[in-house]
C-alpha cells in the first residue's frame, strides 16, 4: 500500500515534495484508491483463481487516469475492457438471436406465400383441365352430330341415286323392248314382200 506521508514528485530531474509547493498532484486520489482497491481484493483473492470468477461481481468501473499513469494502472483498464467485452458480446448474440428469428420468421412467410402459391396456380391448372374437357366433349358431341347428320344426308342421296339409276335403267329397257319390237316388225314385212 501507499505510504500516508507527503507525496514527493520529480519535476524537471528536482525531487519536490507535496508540502514544499502546498499541493498534491491532482490525479494522486484516483490512483490512491486503485491501489488501495488492487491491494485489498489481492488479500481476498486465493491463489491461481480470477477475481471475476471467485466473487461473481460485476466488473469495476474504470476511473480516469493521466496520460503519465503506469504501466501496472494500464493492465487494470485491460482487465476492465475484458470485463466490458463480456457483457458486450453477450448482448451481440442476444440481438443476433431476435435477428435469426425473424429471418427464420422470414424466410416461413415467403415458404408459406409459395405454397399458397402453387396451390392456387394447381387449383387454376386443374380448372383450366377440367374445363378443356368438358369443351372437348361438347366439341366432339357436336362432332358425332354433325357426322350422323353427314352420313344421312349422304344415306338420302345414295337412296336418290340408286332410285334414278332404276328408273333409267327402266326405261333403257322399255326402249330396247320397243326397238325390238320394231326391228322385228320390219324384218316381218320385208320377208312377206319379198314372198
């Protein structure tokens, strides 16, 4: 610990004492109760264990230092920025944590947006299916009918035809019979006058 007695500086290669200028330096305070601090918890403190680790406590406030401070002061902000980046990184992962649910949360919304999705272009598939069908067989009713309307139409003029052709080859015949009839007659004629 730190002797009570009046504090002697080094200014410009002269030891001058506290009483001889009537004051203190202005940062003796603050390092008085750092190391008064160090020394206490060092007296505390077992051998080979950390104080954050034996007490638990929450990590010391850093007290302002001069820019001449040592080298001993400067591992105790060391030790403080460990302590600050602990509690730091935890809050890191504890806003990561709030970030990758929503990205989770994301990513299922745009999941369930596809699959309604492709549900409605199925449902709009199956339609578009069903509805082909159903015009193919209107179409293909109407098909057959107009091919059973053909076929008696084509029936009617066959059964026109077939009747025209009997009646020409009826009277083909009729003429024939009547030729005969005559060439016979006249052969009749031509034998009588020849007799």
């Amino acid at each position: 610990m730190l002797d009570a007695g009046p504090a002697r500086h080094f200014h410009q290669g002269k030891e001058v004492s506290g009483q001889e200028n009537g004051t203190r330096f202005s940062f003796f305070e603050e390092l008085h109760a750092v190391f008064a601090e160090r020394a206490r918890s060092m007296q505390r403190q077992p051998l080979g264990s950390k104080p954050a680790e034996r007490t638990g406590a929450p990590a010391k406030k850093k007290l302002k230092r001069p820019a001449e401070s040592s080298g001993h002061d400067q591992e105790t902000d060391d030790d403080d920025d460990d302590d600050e980046q602990r509690p730091r990184s935890r809050k890191m992962k504890a806003a990561q944590k709030p970030r990758t649910s929503g990205t989770s949360a994301a990513i299922r919304g745009l999941l369930r947006d596809f699959l309604e999705q492709q549900h409605r272009l199925d449902v709009q598939r199956q339609e578009a299916m069903e509805r082909q069908a159903q015009e193919r067989l209107v179409f293909e009713q109407q098909w057959r009918q107009s091919m059973q309307i053909l076929e008696r139409e084509r029936l009617m003029l066959e059964q026109a035809w077939m009747e025209r052709e009997e009646q020409r080859r009826i009277r083909e015949e009729a003429r024939a019979e009547m030729r005969d009839a005559l060439l016979t007659t006249l052969l009749n004629r031509l034998l009588q006058d020849d007799l």
